[in-house]
C-alpha cells in the first residue's frame, strides 16, 4: 500500500509532459529522455504518442530520429510554468 509521504512526491501527467517538452525543446534521443525524465522506454512510448498526436512533439527522421519540442509544445510549456507560480500545477 502506498504511503501518503510516497503519493506526495509521485509527478502529475502533467508535470512528465512539461519534463519530456523541457528536455526535447533543442532536440533529443529517447535514451536522453528516459535519463532526464526518470522513466522507462515503455512508459515513455506511450507519453511520446500522446505528445506527438497533440502537435507538442515532432520526430525529426533526416537527423538520426531526434524527437523536438514544436511551437505549441514550447507554449504548453510556458503555460504550465504560469500555472506553477500560482501554485496551481
């Protein structure tokens, strides 16, 4: 069973998302990911996914498959920064 001190310290999804946007803003490999973000691959394919359905990430093919942060990513994550300041997120 989950203790509360333990509850408290696991990150929203909201809180990966900004972790994986922030990581990939100049481009990135997976492995940078997972190291950066403190995941596994499996868990990370599946944020990946989401991420690249909503227009937050791009995978870029030509430059060995770096994953990026697109525009509307670099704004989730301003907002969600905004949203940290008034002790929201």
């Amino acid at each position: 069973m989950l203790t509360k001190m333990y509850m408290s310290q696991r990150r929203s999804n909201l809180e990966i998302v900004a972790e994986i946007l922030k990581i990939a803003r100049k481009g990135t490999k997976k492995t940078r990911i997972v190291y950066g973000a403190n995941m596994n691959f499996k868990m990370l394919d599946e944020y990946l996914e989401k991420l690249k359905k909503a227009g937050l990430i791009a995978n870029s093919e030509g430059n060995g498959g770096l994953i990026k942060t697109t525009e509307k990513g670099i704004e989730y994550l301003q907002q969600f920064h905004g949203l940290q300041e008034f002790g929201i997120a």
